[in-house]
C-alpha cells in the first residue's frame, strides 16, 4: 500500500518549458487535489477532481491544467513554465464521504523550480 | 487580508514543555477545522479535526475552536523533540455536498522541541 505517490521529485524547467507532474493513489479515493506551497503562503489549492472525468478549478488555478482519466490518477500540467511557479507541489486524496473529505493524505511533493 | 491567519514562528521550546499554536480567521461560515503535521520536505498529515466550538482531545494533543472569536487552538503537553515540524490549521465550511473538501490553510508555524 503506497499511498500517494508524485513523479517526478524534483524538476528544473526553463521558461516557456512545459510539464507534466502525475500523482497516483492506491486507496480508491473519489477526490483528488493539487495543492502549491510558497514560503509564508501555506498551502493553496490549484485544480481538485470529484471523481474520474471531472476537474474544477481551486484558488490558484491559472497557468494550471489538469486531467482526471484515470480514478487513481490526477495529472497536473504546466504549458508554459514561469518563474512564478517555482514551488513544491503536493497532491492529496481522500474519500467523498461526510468529514473523510478532511482527512487528506498528501504525497511527498515535487520540488519545481523555473529558471 | 488572509482569511486565515497564523504566525510563522519560528517556535522553539525545550522538551517537556507545553506549546500553544494558534489561527484566527475572518470566515464566519467556517465549520470545521483541522490541523496538519509537516515533517520537513514530506507531504502534511493530519493531526486532528474538530467541528464547531469546543475541544477535542487525542493523547498529548489536543484541539480548540471558539467559533466567537474565531480563533482556534492546537496544545501539545510534554513536547517532545519527535514533536518538531510544521504546523498547518486548516477549515472549511462543510462536509461533503459543495464544499468537496476545499480546504484553506494557514501560513503553518514552525515548531523546534530541544532536548
């Protein structure tokens, strides 16, 4: 049982340089999130998916695409890398139902930086 | 102004003793709220929730809301040096149906035990 696993650990992009970041989870979670964390910002929400198919957008969702084919899995995609969004990126899961929704369990991040 | 506020810290306290960490925030419509355990350069993991006013303990932790105040509090006794992270609050303003488990952190507060 891995949890919640994120590929690749760590990045360097150029500008303008696209990427695909993909987190997978082998608990049969419904939900699936992308979370971006800056230092003295916390954690702030990018895309999240209620399920296989379906995306919606979080806080900071520009710049941002995702795809949800899979249930397991959740891709986090960069078009066009900018300096901005250098950060390390967590994906979390967890399950639909009442406050399991809050026991989110993260991956171990993708430490992205832009150049 | 972020909806949720939390100071930074660094904390650092000798083993033993009791820690104080502490949120406030500006959404009336925040139901419940979480706190999170950061081990440096690993993903969150939940400590504990709670919904509404109260307290709620769990061993040598345990959790505050004063919904009036809007300022809610996480205690650890007998701090240990295992006890050393980040520690992230989190809320949200419902379980399930809309909310889909957005949640919104704080900054998180650094937290060093010393032997």
């Amino acid at each position: 049982n891995a949890g919640v696993t994120q590929t690749p650990k760590f990045r360097v992009l150029k500008t303008g340089q696209s990427m695909t970041l993909l987190c997978a989870q082998d608990m049969n979670h419904e939900y699936m999130y992308w979370y971006r964390q800056d230092p003295g910002m916390g954690l702030r929400l990018i895309h999240y998916s209620v399920g296989e198919g379906t995306t919606a957008k979080g806080e900071v969702p520009d710049g941002y695409n995702v795809s949800r084919l899979k249930k397991q899995n959740f891709l986090l995609g960069l078009e066009s890398a900018a300096p901005s969004q250098t950060s390390v990126y967590f994906c979390a899961s967890s399950s639909s139902r009442g406050v399991k929704v809050y026991e989110q369990y993260f991956g171990p991040g993708t430490r992205l930086t832009v150049t | 102004q972020k909806e949720v506020e939390q100071d930074p810290g660094p904390l650092s306290v000798p083993e033993g003793a009791i820690v104080s960490l502490n949120c406030t925030y500006s959404n009336s419509a925040f139901q419940y709220f979480m706190w999170y355990r950061q081990y440096s350069r690993k993903g969150p993991e939940l400590l504990m929730y709670t919904y509404s006013s109260g307290n709620k303990e769990d061993g040598r932790f345990t959790a505050q809301v004063d919904k009036s105040s809007k300022y809610i509090s996480l205690f650890i006794r007998d701090s240990q040096p295992s006890d050393s992270a980040t520690y992230l609050c989190a809320m949200s303003g419902s379980a399930g149906g809309t909310s889909y488990g957005k949640l919104t952190f704080g900054q998180g507060t650094i937290l060093t035990v010393h032997p």
